[in-house]
C-alpha cells in the first residue's frame, strides 16, 4: 500500500513593528557586498520593501517568548529600514512584512537564503533596461530609477541592441561578455552576423579582433577628411558615427567614406573659390599630395596687383588763381630799361 506523501507546511508571515525586530547573530553574511545600504534604502523608499524578512522569536532563559524577534535572513534590508527611520522618513513602529520561522537552525535560514538565490543574467539586466526605453523611458530616468550613472544605461542599452542571434549565443554562453561589448562598435545587424561566422573558422576572438573587424572600410574621427569636414557636418548630412561605449575611441569611426570625401570635395571648392577671388592666377586642390610633393619649391608671398587706373601717376589739375589775374599790374619805376633789351634806346637803333 503506497503511503502519500507529507504535505509541506510553509512558514507563516505577519507584520511585525520595526522597533521589535533585530540583528540576529546568526546571520552569515559578515563581509559588505552588492549595492550600499543608502542606495538600498532609496530604492526601499521609491518601491517599498519587495522581499520579507526572515524572523524567529526571541526567547527569554525560560524559553518564552519576548515580543522581539531577530533576523537571521535579511540583514540588509533591515539596516536600510534603519537609516530611513534615522532620517525620520519612516515611523518607528512601521509593520514590515516578515515570514517567521520556528524549527530547524538559524545559521541554515541565513545560508540558504543567500546561497540558493540564483543571480540574475546580464543579459536580463540589458533586457529589461531596454523595456524600460520601449515603454517611454529616458535615458535619465532609467539612470535615476536604477541608481546608476546615463553612461551605464547607455551601455547596457547598446548591448541589448546586438543582434537576437548573437544574445542567444551569449546566453547560452557561446561567447563571453567582452566579447559582446566588442560587437557594438557596429549597430549593422548582418555585418555582425558575418563577423562571427568568420571568426568560427579561426582560432583567435579576441575583442580587439572583432573591433577591427566591424570597423573595416570605416574612417577614424582623427582622420584629416574628418577633421578639415567636422564631426558636426559629416551627421547633419546623414553620415553615420561609429562609437565604442566600452573604451576609448578617439571619437569613433565615420562609416560613410563616400559622404565624407564628397564633403571634403565640396569644402575645398569653395575655400578654393574665395582664395581665387584674391587674384591668383591659378589654383588647384586636392584632398592630398604625395608625400615630398614640395621639394624644391619656395613660397611665394602674394601681392595684391594694382588696377590699370592706378598705374598711371595721378595728374595734378590746374585750378588758375583768376583773383591774382584780376589785380592791376604795378607800372615800373624806369619803363624803358625795364621792357627794352640792352642796346636799345627808345627810338634809337645801331
């Protein structure tokens, strides 16, 4: 005759009072860890308290209990509970949802809780970051909801982004988080999907390898295309900025090569136009020269020509003094010496 199996009675949880509760010293966690108490009691006042506490009852030197329990399991969450009411933002006598446990060991209570928690997946975290942007979400809010930085919500957000092939790979453990975080450099599903496969049928994938990959044919911001064009100017005409949320990038990679040397083209046309306006000759451009291109020759320092009007030497007019013309000429003291030549007398001639 088979004999049915004993139902399992679970622990039975109540609200107790803040103030009759304690730290037991039963509880097995002694080094600090995971997030700090103060952000662990922000998040307790924007949500309230997710998870009970584990309790047992306090019992005096007869047996008998006092009306205080201690906390075996859930240490941290009580100290949260503790600063709040230090800073007055929660009663001292506010219930806090409890499971109270009688048999076994404390120790086990304390152990178990933390040991049979199964950590949760980054790729879950990434997951429900994006969530949080699908259903209308800033980048800021997220960051102050989850207490981390917007460049960490970023990232998390850029991973979530990789392709679904890729993240069921990581998932399941077919590549590592470093990995990952290389295969964001390049948002182009497919050209990630193709990267990966090439790295299948080799030895090596290392990160830096992948980068490489994913970057091929792409320009780096530090080009001088892209320094003479600007970052700015190259995305206000629709090229796309490759970036690295992960490590240094020295401003990324521009993808578009022929948008940017159509830019470059176009710059230096008109930068050439308004130097012709000041009256060289000729000029000619090009986005590069081969190296040495300047050997034996010497600058010239440009001049700005004179026009044919201002060769010419600027005539003085001729203003007459038509005043002076008017006065009376003075009669002179001897007429005779002073109009006839020497050797000639008034009405005389030799």
């Amino acid at each position: 005759m088979a004999t049915a199996a004993k139902k399992i009675t679970l622990s039975s949880s109540r609200d107790i009072p803040f103030n009759q509760l304690v730290i037991s010293q039963a509880n097995v966690r002694r080094i600090k860890a995971g997030v700090s108490i103060e952000e662990l009691a922000e998040d307790i006042a924007r949500r309230t308290l997710l998870q009970s506490i584990t309790v047992r009852p306090v019992r005096d030197a007869d047996g008998n209990e006092t009306g205080m329990f201690e906390i075996p399991a859930g240490g941290r969450r009580y100290r949260a509970l503790e600063l709040l009411v230090k800073q007055k933002r929660l009663a001292k006598d506010a219930p806090v949802h409890c499971v109270v446990r009688k048999g076994g060991m404390a120790e086990e209570d304390s152990l178990a809780e933390n040991i049979q928690r199964a950590p949760l997946h980054p790729l879950d975290q990434f997951r429900a970051f994006l969530t949080f942007r699908e259903k209308g979400m800033s980048e800021e809010e997220i960051a102050a909801n989850q207490f981390v930085s917007v460049s960490v919500v970023k990232q998390r957000l850029r991973l979530a982004s990789v392709s679904p092939k890729l993240l069921d790979i990581y998932a399941a453990d077919g590549m590592t988080l470093d990995q990952l975080m290389a295969f964001t450099v390049n948002g182009d599903h497919e050209r990630q999907e193709q990267v990966f496969e090439r790295l299948t049928q080799g030895y090596s994938k290392e990160p830096h390898l992948i980068r490489r990959m994913l970057t091929e044919g792409a320009v780096r911001a530090a080009d001088k295309r892209a320094q003479f064009v600007g970052l700015e100017a190259y995305a206000e005409a629709g090229g796309v900025i490759m970036h690295d949320l992960f490590q240094g990038d020295e401003g990324g990679w521009l993808q578009d090569v022929g948008l940017l040397d159509m830019l470059a083209a176009e710059k230096l046309r008109e930068q050439s136009e308004a130097i012709s306006a000041e009256g060289w000759k000729w000029i000619d451009v090009a986005p590069d020269f081969p190296y040495g291109h300047t050997c034996g020759l010497r600058d010239l320092r440009g001049e700005q020509p004179l026009s044919p009007s201002r060769n010419r030497p600027r005539a003085t007019p001729f203003r007459p003094n038509w005043t002076d013309w008017r006065q009376p000429m003075p009669r002179p003291s001897n007429p005779a010496k002073s109009i006839e030549p020497d050797g000639f007398r008034a009405g005389e001639m030799r």
